[in-house]
C-alpha cells in the first residue's frame, strides 16, 4: 500500500518545495501538484512529488488523521507502519534530491 503524506511547504524555488514533514524536511517536486503552493501551504506528498494542495478547511483533519496513524501502538497496523516508512524514508534523504 502507498499513502500519500502531508507537509507544510517552507520554501518554493524552481519547481521544488522544501516540505517540513514532522520535523523532517524533504524536497518535494511539484510536477505534478494540482494548484499552485506557497510557503505556509500544506501539500499532500506521494514518492517525493506533491500530488495536491490541502485546502486550508481540510488542514485540521488531514493531520489529526495521520497524527492517529502515528500513534498507533501495534506494528501490525499496515497503514500506521507504511506512514512511518514514508517519514523514515525522508529522514534518510533529508537535504538532498529524490
């Protein structure tokens, strides 16, 4: 399974977006995403590409939600382990392109 995670955009140059992931940036490429974002956005991030702004009603949510995720005790959830590699992942490439 492949979840797409949310960040709040840092920083915007050329294409690529400084993403703050729970304390962990990532550059994430905005190719893809489907409106413009701004430093202060929060975009939804699936193998480094930002794949949709979050709009600003569904902020609150979206992070409660995957907060919920995060926090879930037992290995064997599937969906808590997959948002915990993604974060993982970005740690591991953290300050460089992906």
């Amino acid at each position: 399974m492949c979840l797409g995670v949310p960040g709040r955009v840092v920083r915007v140059e050329d294409g690529v977006a400084v993403v703050d992931f729970w304390g962990v940036q990532r550059e994430v490429r905005l190719d893809v995403v489907d409106e413009p974002v701004a430093p202060g956005d929060y975009i939804l991030n699936h193998v480094g590409f930002a794949i949709r702004r979050i709009p600003a009603a569904e902020i609150g949510e979206t992070l409660s939600l995957y907060e919920t995720l995060l926090a879930a005790a037992a290995q064997e959830d599937l969906m808590a382990a997959d948002v915990r590699s993604e974060i993982e992942a970005a740690g591991k490439t953290q300050g460089g392109r992906s």
